[in-house]
C-alpha cells in the first residue's frame, strides 16, 4: 500500500437512495498523473470530494499515502483541491488572496510573503500580483485557484475539470504548470471530459460510467481490454455488406450502424493485414458500393467510448 498516493476500497457515496459512487477500488500510483474520465454524472466530483475529505463516504475507505482516513483535517493537510466551480472573492488582489488562504493554513507571517511569492512565480502570476482577482482573465484565475490549492504544499493535488472554459493556449499553459508539479513529486489526478487533452500528460487513467470504475491502468492496460476495430462504409445493399462481413475470416461481431451514421459499419476484428485486404478484396468482388474502410486507432477516445458503451456488457473492474 506504501507505493500508492491513494486507495480506495469499496468507496460509496449515496446521496438519498441514489448511489452516486458505487464500491470504487482505486489504486493511484505515487508520483503519477491520474486522469478520471468519465461522462457527465459519471461520479467524479463526489469520489473527489470524498478523496478530499470534504464529503463523508457512506461506506468504505479511502488511504492517502497508506493512511486510513478517519479525520477531514488528515485529509485536508495531504491534498490540495481545485473545484470544478471556483468562486473568487471581488475587491481582493491576487497576494491578498493567497496570503488570505495562507493565514487559514497556519502559515506563520515570516513565512507567508515567500510562501506567496513563490506561488505566484510557479503559476507565472507574479506580474499580475497587485491586480484585482476579479481582473483576472479565466485561465489566470484557474492558475490563480490552482496556486491556491497549493498553499500548503500538499503530496496530492486532485483537479476538477482543470481545463474546462480554457483556450488552446491556456491548457497548453496548464498542461506545462502540471508536468512541474508532477516534477516537484506531486501526485496529479485530475478529471476531465476532453478526452484528447489528457492522452498526452496522463501517466495513468481511471474510467467511471453510472458510479462504477470500468477501468483503470496505463494506456498500454486499457488498450489490452477494449477491441480493435474496422469501419466500413457503405453507400447501398446494408444488409447484404453486414451479412458478408459478419462471414469472413477476423472478424469478431458486426455492429449495427448508428442513427447518425446508417451506412457506416463498425466491425470488431482482431485479423490481420492480410485478412483485413482480403475482406476489402472481398466485399468489392460482390460489388458493394464501399466508400470507405479503415481501421480504427487506439485513441483515448475510442477507448473510453468502448467500455462506456459496453459497460453492463462486460465483466467490471
Ligand atoms: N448533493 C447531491 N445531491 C443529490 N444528488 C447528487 C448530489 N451531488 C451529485 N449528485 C448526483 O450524483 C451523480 C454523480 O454526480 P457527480 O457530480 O459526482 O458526477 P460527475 O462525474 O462529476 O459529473 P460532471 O462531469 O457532470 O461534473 C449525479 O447523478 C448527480 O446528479
């Protein structure tokens, strides 16, 4: 348990008979940038929440550094949170807020103006130190929110939709400010639905659909659970291509086109070069109409939209 930032184990949240977070089994490596995907009421706030120390679990446990934490404040001196909603407070400036927050973490007064200052260099605010917070552009308010997470020098940072509102530019920015952090030997873990901003900066990934963990690993992990794919698309004869497809050699399960795309057919397959050519030499000798085949790449994406699609279909975590 000693190489693990945070466990959790048979984590639940219930918020009167809806169970909102359902035995969540966690592991988060030390050191490691943890991306928690997972569609909108998927449950990512309220395990953050309850990772934080700030909502009580209705039943399971949560370990910080192989810890048990029985006591908010244990949690709270261990993580640093940034909310997916942050309000800052008008006619403060921007030192005046870090140095409020400061105060409210016991930070004696010697060392409260190094303490600022070098939060304000980290998150690239120095300039900006005597400007209202109110003043502040989206992205140096996230930053600013971020630095405030920081305050106490906690082992874990857990972000909530950090990247959410901001422009290319800005989570370029963030993306950098994270990788620093990770540096100093932070533990990351931040949720997002901006799937493709994560595949790059993620060491590792936990994906949640309905309160439940699907998935959590390395992308490496991930791609051994989901099935790789074939997409054809047909212009006519949809019954005829799906029954020939279905016959060849590779070929795992034809799936229904979607509503949104009624003549493109998504095909799990696990042949290889060879057998995929033959299909396509296949399908054109019985002369459908195909106006395009390819097969599918291991994105993130595709990934996450596989085990939240399955999810019920298949075994869980
Ligand atoms: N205080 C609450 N009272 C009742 N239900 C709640 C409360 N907070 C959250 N829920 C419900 O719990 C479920 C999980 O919500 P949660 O905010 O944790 O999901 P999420 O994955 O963070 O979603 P999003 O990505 O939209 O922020 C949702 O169905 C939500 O409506």
């Amino acid at each position: 348990m000693s190489e693990l930032a945070i466990q959790t184990v048979d984590l639940l949240r219930r918020y009167g008979k809806y169970t909102a977070v359902n035995k969540l089994n966690l592991k988060i490596t030390l050191g490691s940038i943890f991306g928690f995907l997972g569609p909108n009421g998927a449950g990512k706030t309220t395990t953050l929440r309850m990772l934080a120390g700030l909502l009580e679990p209705s039943s399971g446990q949560v370990f910080l550094h192989g810890q048990l934490i029985q006591k908010t404040s244990t949690a709270a001196a261990i993580v640093g949170y940034m909310p997916d909603f942050f309000g800052v407070y008008d006619d403060l400036r921007v030192w005046e807020y870090l140095d409020f927050y400061a105060r409210c973490h016991g930070i004696e007064p010697a060392k409260r103006k190094s303490t600022v200052d070098g939060l304000l260099d980290l998150v690239d605010l120095s300039e900006k130190r005597n400007a209202f917070v109110q003043h502040l552009s989206r992205g140096m308010q996230q930053r600013l929110c971020l630095a405030h997470a920081l305050v106490h020098d906690p082992k874990i940072l857990l972000l909530d939709e950090p990247a959410s509102g901001l422009d290319p530019q800005a989570r370029v920015e963030l993306r950098e400010l994270l990788r620093t952090l990770r540096d100093m030997g932070k533990t990351i873990i931040l949720s997002s639905h901006i799937l493709n901003e994560l595949e790059d900066i993620c060491t590792d990934f936990g994906i949640m659909a309905r309160g439940e963990l699907l998935a959590q690993g390395s992308l490496e992990t991930l791609r051994q659970r989901s099935r790789p794919a074939l997409q054809i698309k047909v212009l006519d004869d949809l019954d005829r291509a799906m029954r020939l497809i279905a016959a060849q050699s590779g070929v795992l399960r034809v799936l229904e086109p979607a509503e949104a795309t009624p003549m493109l057919i998504e095909v799990e397959f696990d042949g290889d070069e060879q057998q995929a050519s033959q299909l396509l030499l296949n399908l054109a000798r019985a002369e459908l109409p195909i106006a395009d085949f390819h097969r599918e790449d291991d994105s993130l994406e595709r990934l996450f939209l596989q085990l939240v699609n399955n999810h019920g279909l298949e075994e869980r975590v």
